[in-house]
C-alpha cells in the first residue's frame, strides 16, 4: 500500500524514531531453515485475495479490481489480510495455495490500524493449515526476515531483507491513533499488502502494509501481536471500538515557544476540531493561521490543552499511555489555555465513528459499509 495523508489522519504528534543499524542475526538461537524450506512450509498457508469495488459516482474508471494478500489464520478458514484490500469491496474471492478459488465474507475490519478479518469455507475434506504466529514484541533491529505475498499478483512471491527499525510511528498519525509498526528493506509491492512477515523460524512477526513510493527499501508491517490482540474485537463487533476525543494537533514545548516568540503555553496545541465530535460540543477551539517553517506545518490560534486528567500535557510518554487507554463512556477532563487564561473542559467520550480521512483517497467515493456489530450477531 502507498502512504498517502488520506489513509492515516491528519497531522498531530510525529514521534520517528532513528533508524538503527545491525548485522543480520537469526531470530532466535534454534532457527536455522533456510528460506526455500521456510517458503515450502508457510507458503500453503498464504492466499491471493481479488476483490471489486464499484463507484456509482463515476462515469468512467468506476470499477476497480483490486490484488491482495493474506495469511490463514486458524484451521476453520480465518483469513487475516489489510483492511484497505477488503473494506467497501463488492465482491470478495480468495485463491489458495493449490489454486482453487472460493468467495470470502469479511467480518470485520478496522480501516485506521489498517486490519481486516476474513472468512473462507471450510474445506470438504480435513482442515486448513494456519501459519505460525510470532512474538513482535522480541523483534530486533538486524533481524532476518522474509516476506511471502502477491506483488502484481504474481503469485506466491518471496523476498528477503532485515528489520530496518521498530516502533516507527509515521508522520500525521494522531497521538491517541498511533500504531507503531515494523520498519524493513524487504521488498514489499502492491500485491504483498495483507501478506506475512515471517522471521527465519517461519512465524509471522508482522503483516505487511506500506510502503513509501519516493524511497528504496522502506517497508513497513503491522506488528503481529497487534493484530492478535484485534482480532476477537473484529469477529465479535465487526469494527474496533475506540472513543473519539474529536481533536488533533501538536505539542508546544519551550524550543517552540521561543522560536515562534508568542504567548503560548507548554502542552498540546489544538490544531483541527473534527465536525460534529464531543469537542466541538466542548466548544474547544482549533487553530485558523497556517504557520510553515520547512516540512513543519502548524495551525496557529487554537487551544492549548495543558493537563489530561490531572496529568500534564507537557510529556509525550506520559500522556501517549492516557489518550490511548481511554474507553467509549470515560470522562475527560482537559484544562485549557485560551488567550491568557485557563479554563476547564469536560466531557463525556462517545464512540469514534468511521471518519473520510480513515480510508484510502481511491476508496473516498465509493459508499462505505457502516463498521456495526455483525448482522449474525445480536
């Protein structure tokens, strides 16, 4: 998939972190396979999935075929792939390893962290064979990695490369919606979204997402245990249930204070209120004068949130724990700096709808499935 600010949200806190360097090491001591047999043991467990989506607002281009992959989850036909391959799609079909094709349902999809969860008849005869699943949490930098997919719909592709980096946080991402995720140099292209990234004992450590079109060898995955943790929410709800706060924007520290040279205070500075949120109910302010100095962008003249529930918004790593451990019903309790004086705002956290920043800019027109509980389900 290629990053475009019309998949994540809009701007808020960039925490990139350095790039580090490291020679390549086996994942752990034990694994020793090397790649063509890693690739005859997880490959029957790789599909390509081909979906349709039809855009009733176009007289011309108005249908697209898309090419993806995915990975077998559980032995009764769970498919995990991205949600930009599966969500809004008309038609959905999934070709397995020997080549027979079958229709897929999806069940659930979460178009932010960029998940998706499929399902496949089981299959006449015995079960499926789902791949090996890791731990991304002891992933390191140096790392061998594989990855197994579709690129251009070639079918059963691998590469191979290293882990560049963990815990990257791409740019515009906002503070309560980051998602860190598995930087490598495999090479990874459209097709390959959805697909496993496997370390050399053949569990999947990550599932392949992005890739920045203007760079070489930059790829990124969604790290598995992310996704292991999402997946019952996605066959139960159907979607992810977040809160929706109703607001991003960036932090204001002393460096930018002095250089800006106005009366602003430390915290996080309200950029964008989002149209009809419980923050704009609050009646909290965004900002209306552009300021640009290089690639930094800013919203002057919004509110500047100083404290999140009594804790203040002057530290990223104490507060980033806050904004995303907050659930639909919770109370937030915010003070707020506005033109010299401070003032308390309180509101109740309802559930963050589906907003049109949260799915691919090819996907905007084409009208989108509500992220409800599942029809089957009461």
């Amino acid at each position: 998939m290629t990053i475009s600010t019309a998949r994540l949200p809009s701007l808020c806190l960039t925490l990139l972190l350095i790039a580090l360097g490291g020679c390549a090491h086996a994942a752990r001591p034990g694994c020793t396979a090397d790649i063509p047999t890693l690739f005859d043991r997880v490959s029957p467990a790789v599909v390509m999935i081909s979906a349709q989506s039809i855009n009733p607002y176009r007289l011309q281009g108005r249908v697209m075929h898309i090419i993806g992959s995915g990975f077998i989850y559980d032995s009764n036909g769970l498919i995990i792939t991205n949600s930009h391959v599966a969500f809004g799609r008309q038609t959905l079909s999934v070709t397995l390893d020997d080549g027979n094709v079958v229709p897929a349902r999806l069940l659930g999809a979460d178009p932010i962290y960029d998940v998706a969860v499929l399902q496949i008849p089981k299959p006449d005869r015995g079960k499926f064979a789902p791949v090996a699943l890791g731990d991304s949490e002891h992933v390191r930098v140096g790392e061998s990695v594989i990855a197994i997919g579709n690129p251009l719909g070639l079918d059963q592709t691998v590469t191979r490369g290293i882990v560049s980096g963990v815990n990257r946080i791409l740019p515009d991402t906002p503070l309560s919606l980051s998602e860190p995720l598995i930087q490598t140099d495999t090479p990874i292209n459209p097709g390959n979204s959805g697909g496993p990234l496997l370390n050399m004992c053949g569990e999947v450590i990550g599932m392949n997402t992005a890739n920045v079109p203007d760079a070489q060898s930059i790829g990124f995955a969604i790290p598995i245990n992310l996704v292991k943790s999402m997946v019952p929410y996605l066959i139960r709800d159907g979607r992810l249930i977040r809160p929706w706060i109703g607001f991003h924007g960036t932090m204001i520290g002393a460096d930018l204070r002095k250089f800006l040279k106005l009366p602003l205070t430390d915290g996080l500075l309200i950029e964008v209120i989002e149209p009809g949120s419980p923050a704009e109910v609050a009646g909290l302010r965004g900002g209306e004068i552009e300021f640009t100095l290089g690639t930094m962008s800013l919203l002057l003249g919004g509110d500047i949130v100083t404290s999140f529930n009594g804790v203040p918004a002057t530290d990223v790593e104490k507060i980033a724990p806050i904004m995303r451990g907050l659930k639909v019903g919770d109370t937030l309790r915010m003070s707020v700096f506005r033109e010299g004086k401070n003032r308390e705002v309180v509101y109740t956290l309802p559930e963050r709808p589906l907003l049109p920043g949260d799915i691919p800019e090819e996907q905007a027109g084409v009208q989108q499935p509500s992220l409800s509980p599942r029809p089957d389900k009461p």
